[in-house]
C-alpha cells in the first residue's frame, strides 16, 4: 500500500495542485509580446491621426495627443478622398460579387460532376495559383490597351475576376465536397432541378465559404495598388490605395493627414471583418483536413 502510494505521488505533483496543469508562462509572456508587436503601429497611426501637426514635430511620438483635433480627417475629406473611397467601392464591390457568383457555379459543377473535363478544368483553374501578378502584369496592360478600357474602372475589375478565380474555386470546392451526397440525392428524388439544389441546398450550406472568399478577396481588391499604378492615369478614377501615394506628395510634411487617410481607407475593412469574422475561420479551414 505504501508503494503504491508512492508511486502516485510523482505524477500528482507534474500535474500541480487540483490535477491542473502548470501554467505555459513561455507562452503567455510570447503571447503578449506579439500583442504588443501588433498593436503598438496601429496606436501610433490612430494616436498620431489625432495630433495637431505643430505638436507631431514636438511631442512623445507614443504620448497621447494633448489637444486631439479632426483637422487632418478634414484635410483629407476635402482632398477628393469622397471620390477615391467611391471608385474603390465600385471596383470592390463588382469584382467580388462577379468572382464569388462565378466560382460558386463553376465548383458546383466540380463536386457535382466529377467527370474528366471537370477535373481537367479545376487543376487548369488552381495553376493560376503559381501566377504572380507582377509576372503578367505587360500583357494585361497590352490587353487592356487594346480592348480600349485602359484608364477606366473596368481596367482594375476585370483583371481582379481573374486573379481572383483560382484561389475562390479552390475554396469553395473544398467546402462543397464535405457537404453529404445524400442531400443532393434526396432533392433529386424529389424533383429538384440542379439549379434549385444550388440555392437550396449547396449555397446555405456553403455561407461560411462564401462569406470567406468574399473578405479574402475584398481585402486583395481594396489593398491593390500594381493595377491602379499601371492601368489607370487620371485622378477621376484613382482608388485608395493609389489616392494614399498621392497624398504622400501633397502632405509631405502633414504626417496626420497622410495617416488620417490610412485610418480613413482601413475603417470599411475592419467592417467587412466585424461582420464575417465567425464564417473566416471554418471557410478558411474547410475540406483542407482530409
């Protein structure tokens, strides 16, 4: 009996007190390390956004603003940014809304026929993976010259759909094959059209998905800038990413007003992510552990 109790003592004791695990403190002290790392930029960008520009020169970059003013987001309001945020939405907005509508139907037809010509389709769909955009980027701006769009919105939404395909279908085929066949089955019994089980069945299911590769695909969208850069030239159809290196240029010595206008380009982000924050993860995650 003494042995035995022995014997159990080591492992009571690895456990720590109540059987509970001692605490991983490498990890937490890891943990709010990186926290730091990552929100300290994001607090001088919203601290110094704030600032008056007297005081930027003279102040604690990291203090908070003594008299904080909206001067700068005025500034930049009044800098055509109403223009810019307009043209970004447009062009994010359509090239999303075609990319997911068209990906959506072509991976439906990959998991619902797995025929040789749909097979052969998707692995031509995923080599546009290993495409980088800078690689392509003269014959698209050939292309675009030719079909007489060059410094218009469609210039940067039409490249966009494409660049996007790949990784959407990619995706979303993931995703639908984990939904059970015996649903499609039993619609069918039924009478259902394969359109009708497409918005009946697989796009319910499929939101989690669809809501993924609708933010991950605004986020590259909104965020580009070797588009606008290359095929767009005048101010009336500037996006913001490129209206953010042009007021570089004209608040060269105004750091509140150029960081004003980050602020002002990240806020419809943010919301896109407040809102699908909970589908990102299981879209993100789906089909890829088989």
């Amino acid at each position: 009996m003494a042995l035995a109790l022995r014997d159990q003592k080591p492992s009571r004791v690895s456990l720590g007190l109540g059987g509970r695990k001692a605490p991983n403190l490498i990890g937490g002290a890891l943990g709010w390390i990186w926290l730091a790392i990552t929100i300290l930029p994001i607090y001088y960008i919203v601290v110094t956004s704030l600032r008056p520009r007297a005081e930027y020169f003279s102040a604690n970059p990291l203090s908070v603003p003594s008299a904080p003013t909206l001067t700068a987001y005025g500034q930049v309001l009044r800098a055509d940014f109403a223009t810019y945020f307009v043209n970004s939405v447009i062009v994010t907005g359509v090239s999303v809304a075609v990319a997911v509508f068209v990906c959506l139907l072509a991976a439906y037809v990959i998991v619902r026929n797995p025929s040789r010509f749909s097979r052969r389709f998707f692995d031509a769909l995923l080599l546009g993976i290993a495409i980088p955009l800078q690689g392509v980027i003269i014959p698209v701006y050939y292309l675009i010259v030719q079909l007489g769009l060059y410094d218009t919105l469609w210039a940067l939404i039409l490249p966009s759909i494409a660049f996007a395909i790949p990784i959407t279908v990619l995706i979303l085929v993931n995703f639908l094959r984990d939904v059970p066949g015996e649903l499609f089955e039993s619609m069918t019994v039924d009478g259902a059209s394969p359109w009708r089980m497409l918005w009946s069945l697989a796009v319910p299911l499929a939101k989690p998905a669809i809501i993924t590769v609708a933010i991950y695909d605004a986020l590259n969208v909104w965020n580009g800038f070797l588009f606008p850069l290359i095929l767009t030239q005048s101010a009336s159809q500037r996006v913001l990413p490129l209206s953010l290196w042009s007021f570089q240029g004209a608040f060269t010595v105004n750091v509140p007003a150029i960081l004003a206008a980050v602020v002002l380009s990240v806020l419809p982000l943010l919301a896109a992510y407040a809102v699908g924050r909970r589908q990102l993860v299981s879209g993100l995650t789906a089909g890829f552990s088989k």
